[in-house]
C-alpha cells in the first residue's frame, strides 16, 4: 500500500520546489506593490486578521445572533483552523467528535448523539455517503469529505428559531462557503505543503488554490477554488468481537458453566488506506441593482481509497467452543444482565480450527456534489429569499475482496479492561505455512450507496410596527430525499463439479505463497507484554496473482443481496411562521414551524422487492428572548420543541449478515422520530474586544432515543443473533452546563477555554435493562493558547472527551474510554504575501479504547501523530 521511496524523494523535490515558487512570486508581489506605492499609487489598506480577528469575528458571530450561536470563522483564506472541520468544531462549547478513523468524521452536540445533529452548507442539506461496507448513512455529515479551505465561518445553532431546518436535536451546524463580491477585486490564493503521518511513515502532498474576480462597479463576480489532498493512512488495532451468544463453557476437570458469553473471536489488525481528495468550487454572484442578489454556488468532492484491513485471529466463539472445545483455567467474570463472560484460559483442542487470517482489499470512493441557487431580493420594508438546488453523493466500493486462511490451533486467552493478549500454542505467526486458504469462506462485495435531495424554499420578511412586534417573517421549504443502497455478493460455489480443480487448488495456497514477510511491528503504544504485534503478511501483488487470477476466471460469481438493498424516500413539506419583537432592552423572536413527512422504505421481503409507508405531521414551537443588560452583558434564554428523525439505515427493512462474526444487522421501518422539548438560559460578559466569559443552562427532554438491541431470529432456517434498533419504552433526561473563557491578554498573548458538564438520565426499560444516553459524555474540555505578532502565529489546543456510550453487547453496553489529544500549529509571515506554516495532529499518539461496561474489550486503536509542512501565497 505504501508509496515507493522514489515517490517519496519526487514528492519531496516538487515540494520544495512549489515551496521556493510561491516565496518568489510573493516576493515578485510586494516588490510591485511598493513599486506602486513609489509611484504614488494607491494601495488599498491590509486589514489585519490573524488568530484575534478570527476570534473577534466569531464573538461577533455570537453577539449578534437572535438565537443561542456559537462561531469559528477562518483567520485568512485557506487559514481555517485545523484542516479537518470536525476537528474545528471539537473546540466549540458542547461539541465533541469521533476520531476512531484519526480525525474528525462526526460529531456530537450537548450529550446527544451524532445522528441527532444535521449539519447545512449555506442552509441546504449537502448528500454525503461513504465507502466502508460496515458504514451505513445517518442525518449527520461525512466532515472528511469537507475540504477546510473551502469553509469561510461554521455556525453552530443551539437554539432553533422557526425558520431553522429541524431535525437537530443537539445542534444545527451551518457551513459558509465564500462569495466572490465580499472579497477584493483580484483575490489570489495558493497553498502547498507536505504532511507526515507517524504510523505509515509517509510524507503526502496537498495543494489548494483561490482565484476570484469582480468587476469595477461589483455587480458582478466570479470565484473559483480547488483542492488536492493525498492522505496515506495507517491504524493499528486490537480487537475482540463480542456477541450475544450464550455457550456452556466445561473445564479440564468437567465442570460446566452454563450461560457464559464468549466472544466470536478478535484479532491484531491493520488497516491501510492510500486516499486521494478533490475538491472544486465555483461561485458565480450578480447583483444587478441594490436590491438584487443572485448566486449560484458549485460544490464538487472526489475521494478514491485504496484500502486494505489485515487481522490476524482467534475464533473462540466462531469455531473453538461450539466444537465442544475444552477451557483449562477458565476465567470468568460477572455481566450486567445476570450471566457471565469468558476472559482467560486455554480453549485446548490443537487439532481444531482455532486460528485464521483475514485479508481484506477494497477498491473505494465517495463522491458528492451541491448545485444551488439563491435569490434575494431588498424591497422597501420588505425582503424576499429564494433558493433551490440538487444535492447527490455516491460511495462504496468497486472491490472489497475478503481472502480467508485457517488453521487449527488451541488458543491461549487473556483479557481485560485495557489488555488484548491471545496465542496459539504451537503455532508460530510469523510462519504463514501453517494457515491455509479456504475457499468456501472466501468472498467480495460491490456495494453501492446513493444519496440525493432536491430542495426549494422561499422565505420573506416584512417589516412591522405592531407594538413590540418589528417583523413578521414566514416561509415555506419542500425537500425530496432519496437514499438507496446496494450490494452484489461474490462467492465461491465448492459444491459446483464444473470448477472442482480451481476450488482445490485454492484450497491448497498457504499463506506463505502469498506472502513476502511479516507485517511491521504493531500496536507500539496499545499492547501489553502478550500482545500479539506482528505475524504473517499477505502481500496483495501476490494475492492477486495466485487467488484473484483463478477467482477472476469465472470462479466467483455475483449476485444481488437482497437483504442488503434497501430504498428510503422522504417528501418533506415545511412552512413556518416567526415574529421579530423588541421592547427596550428586550427583543428576540417567536415562531412556529409545521413539518409533514411522507416516508416509504423499500427492501425485499420474502424474496419480492416490498415498501413500507408512513407519513407524520408536527408543529415545533420556538422562542428565542435576549436582554441587554448592559453594552457588555447579555442575558439570553430560549425554549422550543425539536424533532430529529431516525437514520436512514434504521428506518430500512433489510438485513445484513457479517461473514466474520456470523451475526447480522438490520432496520426498523417503524421506528418513531425523536422529540425534545428544551429550554436554555445563559449570559455573556463582552469585556474586551476579543474576550469574552459566558455561561449557558441547558436542559433537554427526549420523548424516546434509539439503541441497538440483539435478538435471536430465524433466518433462512438458521438462528441468528440479530442486532435491530428499537426506541426506548422511555425517553431521556438531558441537562448540563457550558462554561467559556476568551480573553487576549495583550502583546500577542491570548487564550480560550471551555467546559461542558452534561448529565443525561435514561430511565430502566420494561425488562428492567438500563443504559446510558448513545453518544453522551459527562465531561467535555477544550483549551488554546496562541500567541502571535506581525510576523509569527502560535497555537496549542488541547481537547478531552469522557467516556461516552454505545449499543448493546455481551449483556452491557458498549463504552468508549476517555480520549484526551494535543494538537498544535505555527505560521510565519515571511512578507505580506507569503507565510509558511507548521501543524501538528495528536501529538503525543493518543490511544483510543473500546471496551463493554463489564471490562470486555473492543478494540484498542492507534493512529499516530500527524505533522503538516507548508507555504502559502495570498495577494
């Protein structure tokens, strides 16, 4: 997967290269610029921006906002503060993420979890897929499809007002993209740089570029802006597969434990990904009089992964114990359900399958476009808004070939909170010969995931002297959004005499013959002393000579998945009403929004292609009410009804069976939405320019949540445990506190920090079973300190996350521990035009650790450090 070193020297060459040109032509740039100023030229004022005028930016944000906001806006073009969005969004009070993939990719907002939280480009939905087979779209964003260089501001909306889009439940994220008439007649930007990544030890290029337009009279612009990112990714990860299986577990001595869960199996594992990001944008803005504004706006995004997940195993569930396998010292510990878990010993048996190696090799992609339109138009008194467009994403995999070789081995188990140790006596890793391949186990997805919404919506403003009433706004919103997913299974049929040679000479390739050495050493900051961290290799050149060359002939076949299809349309018809009042020192707003959903869920049903129907109507009632205390306090306080719909993954009707684990997943077409009925209170102290101390209340209640339960069904005549999402007999009880400090202390120092307690009560269920709210944290903290003259910027920002809660598994609930990460960046003003930059991502190679509420492990998974090097031309 790695790139060769003579690609590396290239790239490091052209880096340089690129480096050494964007210096000269910023050079080339001031030199005329003061030439022009000798000549007695104009020069148009440098408005200064930096770290402080960002963050002076964002509290203005926030000050001005109707509605309980918060903001990150960029310093400069390109200068967003992190590189990925989600990892920005990390430092807003309330906001945390999910970095199990080493960077931001969803987020959670107040204690909720991240399919409650809907994130908007310039106000419309934007179509987001993904390429993983096990990954299923939600209502939240794919943030790694987002280029940061495309972002102007992120609006975090806390309090909905009627006009807001619902389906937020935690918050509405609103991303702002640039306009060409708000920026300088001749707009040029350019960017290269270099960024490392630890684990694979691997520089990759990334380049970006602006150039946007406006003509003398601006009335008409122009911008458009790329960017192209190479990422070579590795993450290292020991893992358990957990199960709801139950087993009676007998012991060297024949004593029998009945009732004991024992995990399908787990492994140590790498994963691997070569991915190549591009992205366009093309704004297009006429403002033929001061009352017009038209603009239409293009957003293209291009991923292609190439990517590879090698694990090499242990299978006590999947094959050791319900071969009647014997444990000697078994180790148990007690589950929250009432039974027990098997954690230790030796599950004996030599002359039974107890070892396996799992190859996987996917050929992926995402792609996603936004074509939109947008009208205002400033009458006398009176404002009109009108915007309609198509979003659409599609992602998968065109390969996601999964090669599978055994052996029998007894296994040698021991496993805790943080310690993830098996072993197979007898047998050696590093000797692939002992594992041979099995052709009946052997299989490839082509999984294709489409997602795409039409919207239009039209909304006016009418100014008012009703009393305290001073506008009246109303509007009207339909959305037409449909998600399909589909998946073509290969297989091999041993049973078939036709192709009786091929599946025997298949099954007589070791993992040897398709090996040229060990893996690289794994798990440097996860593993404990018996830990395995480094075995076998396949090599995928290899693979594909000896396996994908019979496979190829006709030996796998493909064939639709039914149970892997489904098809979800929703008609979404909103309207809403809001009134703007101001009394004195009081003013806010009030409204109401009336929201119809008409559903259908397509998936195959007893071998024929079915639908299930179901329409609601809801009224969302808000109100949003500050007080100016004082020119520097603030007081605000908001309450509203907010509805959030179940995922579209949980809302189909198929299934889908894990050829690993043996289990399945499926939907719920008759899941309910989420409601909550909320209310904020909170005040803001303005006491300097760039500073700030604020402190908000917040308190939801959930009418219901989803969580993940796993019941036994009959399937094909088989019994398997299956894992469906259902609502909860009760809702949940949300409340919590944000706390925020900004203050520039002055000659350049500066600091902010935030602190968000939430507290989140979920009452027993009928059976008694009680969990913990999906995606909450108790604690969440973020802090930076920069510092930054005329010529040099510094930041360091640090973020924890408490453990946060999952679905359930082996009679408890899924935990996430708590993950704290150091990240860092610096930037040089080597002229007015020119700057190069250094950042840095996880700096101390954090670990982030799985588990089960009862001490089961999950997973343990490393990313690495990342450490960006870079120039940038800006004039």
């Amino acid at each position: 997967m790695q790139r060769s070193r003579a690609h590396t020297a290239l790239f490091q060459k052209t880096l340089l290269a690129g480096t050494i040109a964007v210096i000269s032509a910023g050079a080339a740039a001031q030199e005329q610029q003061q030439e022009q100023a000798a000549d007695g030229k104009t020069v148009e004022e440098v408005v200064v921006t930096g770290i402080r005028g960002a963050l002076q930016q964002s509290l203005d944000v926030k000050r001005d906002a109707t509605s309980i906001v918060d903001a990150i806006s960029s310093e400069d073009i390109g200068k967003f503060p992190d590189k990925n969005v989600a990892d920005s969004l990390q430092r807003v009070p309330g906001v945390s993420v999910d970095r199990i993939w080493g960077e931001g990719r969803d987020i959670f907002v107040r204690g909720t979890d991240s399919t409650l939280n809907r994130t908007l480009m310039n106000g419309q939905n934007v179509a987001s897929a993904y390429w993983w087979a096990n990954d299923n779209p939600s209502r939240g964003f794919n943030y790694s499809i987002l280029a940061s260089e495309l972002v102007s501001a992120l609006e975090v909306y806390k309090s909905p007002e009627a006009r807001h889009d619902e389906g937020s439940i935690g918050g509405m994220v609103n991303v702002r993209t640039r306009n060409p008439l708000d920026l300088d007649p001749m707009t040029v930007n350019f960017s290269t740089e270099g960024t490392y990544s630890e684990l694979p030890d691997q520089w990759d290029p990334q380049i970006s570029g602006l150039l946007s337009w406006k003509n003398n009279t601006e009335t008409f612009g122009v911008l458009a802006s790329f960017n192209s990112q190479q990422r070579t990714m590795r993450r290292d990860g020991l893992e358990v597969f957990p199960t709801n299986d139950l087993y009676s577990v007998t012991d060297q001595n024949g004593n029998v434990t009945e009732n004991v869960y024992v995990p399908w199996g787990g492994g140590s594992a790498i994963f691997q990904q070569d991915r190549q990001r591009d992205t366009a944008n093309i704004t297009v803005q006429f403002r033929p009089s001061d009352r017009w504004d038209l603009a239409m706006n293009y957003v293209a995004s291009d991923m292609e992964m190439d990517n590879s997940n090698q694990n090499y195993l242990f299978v006590a569930g999947g094959y050791k114990i319900p071969n009647g396998d014997v444990v000697t010292n078994p180790v148990f510990i007690p589950t929250s359900d009432g039974n027990q878990a098997l954690v230790g010993g030796v599950i004996e048996n030599p002359n039974s399958i107890g070892v396996a190696d799992e190859p996987i090799v996917r050929d992926s992609f995402v792609e996603s476009e936004v074509l939109d339109f947008a009208a205002d138009y400033d009458g006398d008194g009176w404002q009109l808004h009108l915007q309609a467009g198509n979003t659409n994403a599609k992602g998968g995999s065109t390969k996601d070939r999964n090669y599978w070789f055994e052996g029998n081995a007894a296994e040698d188990l021991n496993f805790g909170k943080n310690t993830n140790e098996f072993s197979f006596p007898g047998v050696d890793p590093l000797d692939g010969s002992t594992l041979h391949l099995n052709a009946a186990n052997l299989r490839d997805w082509v999984r294709i995931m489409e997602d795409e919404e039409t919207y239009f919506q039209a909304d006016a403003s009418i100014d008012v002297e009703l009393g305290f009433i001073t506008a009246i706004k109303t509007g009207l919103k339909l959305r037409d959004h449909t998600i399909e997913n589909n998946r073509q299974n290969g297989s091999v049929d041993v049973n078939n005499p036709d192709i009786a040679e091929q599946v025997a000479a298949l099954n007589a390739i070791t993992l040897a013959d398709v090996s040229s050495g060990p893996s690289p050493v794994l798990h440097g900051e996860g593993a404990t002393s018996g830990s395995l961290t480094r075995y076998a290799f396949l090599d995928t050149g290899l693979a594909q000579q000896k396996v994908d060359s019979i496979l190829d002939a006709g030996v796998m076949t493909y064939a639709e998945d039914q149970r892997a299809y489904y098809k979800i349309n929703e008609e979404i018809t909103a309207a809403y009403a809001q009134a703007e009042f101001e009394s004195g020192q009081l003013h806010g707003n009030f409204g109401v929004r009336l929201v119809e959903t008409d559903q259908t869920s397509h998936a195959y049903i007893d071998g024929e292609r079915g639908a299930v129907g179901r329409s609601y109507r809801e009224a969302l009632p808000s109100v949003n009410v500050i007080y100016d205390l004082s020119e520097e306090i603030i007081l605000r306080a908001a309450a509203s009804r907010a509805m959030a719909r179940p995922t579209f993954q949980n809302l189909s009707s198929n299934i889908v069976i894990n050829a690993t684990s043996g289990t399945a997943t499926a939907g719920n077409p008759m899941l309910d939405p989420i409601f909550a009925d909320q209310f904020e209170i909170g005040a803001e102290w303005y006491f300097n320019d760039a500073s700030l101390l604020a402190a908000t209340y917040f308190n939801k209640d959930l009418s219901t949540f989803v969580f993940q339960d796993t019941q036994v069904e009959n399937i094909d005549g088989q019994n398997i445990n299956v894992t469906r999402p259902y609502n909860a007999d009760k809702g949940a009880d949300i409340q919590g506190i944000e706390l925020q400090v900004q203050h520039d202390f002055g000659s350049g120092f500066g600091a902010l920090a935030n602190y968000t307690w939430t507290d989140a009560k979920v009452p027993a269920n009928e059976d008694g079973t009680r969990l913990e709210l999906p995606g909450n944290s108790r604690d969440q903290f973020n802090a930076s300190a920069y510092y930054e003259n005329d010529a040099i910027s510094l930041r360091l920002s640090y973020n924890l996350r408490s453990e946060s809660y999952g679905g359930l598994t082996s009679g408890s609930q899924l935990v996430t521990d708590q993950y704290d990460q150091w990240d860092a960046t610096a930037n040089w003003m080597v002229n007015d035009n020119v700057d190069i930059f250094l950042t840095a991502v996880n700096l101390t190679n954090e670990i982030i650790y799985m588990r089960t509420a009862d001490g089961i492990p999950v997973g343990f998974y490393e990313n690495g450090a990342r450490f960006s090097l870079g120039a940038r031309l800006s004039y």
